[in-house]
C-alpha cells in the first residue's frame, strides 16, 4: 500500500479538471451563462479536496509516526517486523498507522480491544499489501473481536457447542476474529496459522470469493487456476501439505495457502515451488528467504484451528 499515492492524486486533480473544462464550454458560448463558471470549477475544486481530504490525513500520520508503545508490541510479538531493514521498519509501521485510522477495530460480548491487540490486527493486514504500492484495502466494514470461538454464522456464546470458527468474513460485510486465536498466531508463528492472515486474505479474495483475488494480474490467471487447482486437489486426495480444511472450496483454499505461505514458506517452497512462485509473485514478497524463515518443519501440520 502506497500512504500518498502520488499518481493517483495527479490523474484525480487531471480528471477534475479535464471534467470542468467540457463544462464550461457551453457557459462561454453563452454570455448569461457564465455565473456558471465558478459553479462548475468550484464544485470540481470540492469534489477533488474530498478525495484529498484521506491523503492529507494520511501526511499527517506519517509525520508523526506510530506511537512507541505500540512499536514495541511490534518488536515483542511480531518476527517478520524485527527481520525488516529500518527503513522497511518505518514504512510498516507507517502502513500499520493508516490501517488504524481508516478501519474500525471493535471487542464484542465483553472484549476490551487495547491498542496492543489492534496494532497486531493492521500487522496482519498490513503484511498482505505492504511490497505491493498499488494496493489498497476496501471498506470492507467493522472488524470485530470476538472473546473466543464462535458459531458459523457469527455469533458467539459460552454454551454453545459448535462454536468452531475462529475468524469469518461477514457476506454483509466485515471481518470477525477471535481473540485468543489472533494471539495464538503470534505465539506460535511458524505453524502454518495466523487467522488474521486468512481473513485478511478472503478480503483481498473479493466480496464473492473463488480463489481468484481481484488484484491478481490478467497475464498470471491461467498459471494461477492451474497450479491452484493441482494443490486443491492434492488436498482432496490427503496428499497436500495443507490441511484438510483448504479442500473446503477454492476460498478456503487460497486463504489456507496464504497462512501457509507466511508461516512457513521455506516448507511450501521445498514441497510446492510452483504454488509458492505464485503467492510470491502476486504478493510480491519472498518470505521464505527473510532472515525470519523458520526451516522446514518435520511435523507434519496438524488439523487442529477451528474453522476459519
Ligand atoms: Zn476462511
């Protein structure tokens, strides 16, 4: 993600401009028409502050930068941020701080959401668009922390059996995660599962996910559904290194990978050099040559995070 797009905001202002320009052609034609012209350019002068209102907001985040308290979780919890270079540190850091002010962070059924636990929310975010500039999370509503496991169809309750879900993304909008899960992530983050890197990725996946993110190049489809379907099917077949959850429909599928890819991209890329060529091309990032990468892992992955 690109704080201050520079670009966009140029071809904005270009646009805003050409607009109000074939406005006021046929005002000049028309001497009694020409109270129009400030109308026009005034508008247009509105329209475009509106869309640099986000950016100028955004200036002032970089400016002051992410508050240290909150760089220290940064520091305790999360390895990939300490692998990073120091200009790299501030970049993320910068990102995590957008991602704060421009998406809303809310505990539900008694959970208090301190800034620690939003902090590693954006990092998990965050890490999805941080190497690519052009990319940008929508508005993709609430987020909301759960206290624990919850129910398939996003409600939480401490007696209900079938709470098995760690983390949705609402079809009407928003992302649930649980809490202990979120942390559970950074605890052990090297065993294929971060819930927040899942759930982040079924929103970059769209709002109707199939595997094929929106942002995915038109060049790299073909390729993509091919060795996506191969693995798919190996996880069928109980001859994947993914668990068995990733056979659930090619959603589940890309965001399984996807945790993977970052947990323990050393092991995909020895057991699946074509599935991790992919993720690493599209999300521009090389994880498993980051002085973070744990080596591969002798365990096999086991099936035991509730559903995501
Ligand atoms: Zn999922």
């Amino acid at each position: 993600m690109q704080v201050y797009p520079r670009k966009r905001i140029h071809g904005r202002a270009l646009v805003t401009a050409g607009l109000c320009f074939l406005l006021s052609l046929p005002p000049l034609s028309r001497w009694k028409a020409l109270w129009l012209l400030p109308v026009i350019w005034g508008a247009g002068a509105v329209w475009f502050l509106l869309f640099l209102g986000k950016y100028r907001v955004r200036l002032a985040i970089m400016a002051r930068g992410l508050d240290p308290e909150l760089r220290k979780v940064l520091e305790k919890k999360v390895s990939f941020y300490g692998a990073l270079g120091p200009g790299d540190r501030v970049d993320y850091e910068t990102q995590i701080a957008v991602f704060l002010q421009e998406h809303r962070i809310t505990g539900v059924a008694g959970v208090t959401v301190t800034p620690a636990t939003k902090v590693l929310v954006a990092a998990t975010a965050v890490r999805l668009v941080f190497r690519r500039p052009a990319w940008e999370f929508h508005d993709f509503g609430e987020i909301l922390v759960y206290p624990g496991a919850f129910t398939a169809d996003g409600h939480y309750s401490v007696n209900t059996a079938d709470s098995d879900a760690a983390g949705m993304m609402h079809s009407q909008g928003g992302v649930i995660l649980s809490l202990p899960h979120l942390l559970q992530g950074f605890e052990a983050d090297n065993d294929g599962f971060n819930v927040g890197y899942h759930e982040f990725a079924h929103v970059l996946d769209g709002v109707r996910p199939d595997g094929v993110p929106g942002e995915l190049d038109l060049g790299s489809y073909r390729p993509w559904v091919s060795v996506m379907q191969r693995e798919f099917e190996k996880v069928h077949r109980g001859r994947s290194f993914l668990r068995n959850y990733a056979g659930t429909n090619p959603a589940e599928f890309f965001a399984c990978a996807v945790e993977f890819f970052f947990e323990k991209p050393v092991e995909m890329r020895e057991r699946s050099p074509e599935l991790y060529l992919q993720l690493s091309r599209f999300f521009n990032q090389n994880p498993a040559d980051s002085p973070d990468a744990f080596p591969t892992s002798p365990e096999p992955t086991p099936e035991s995070p509730p559903n995501t």
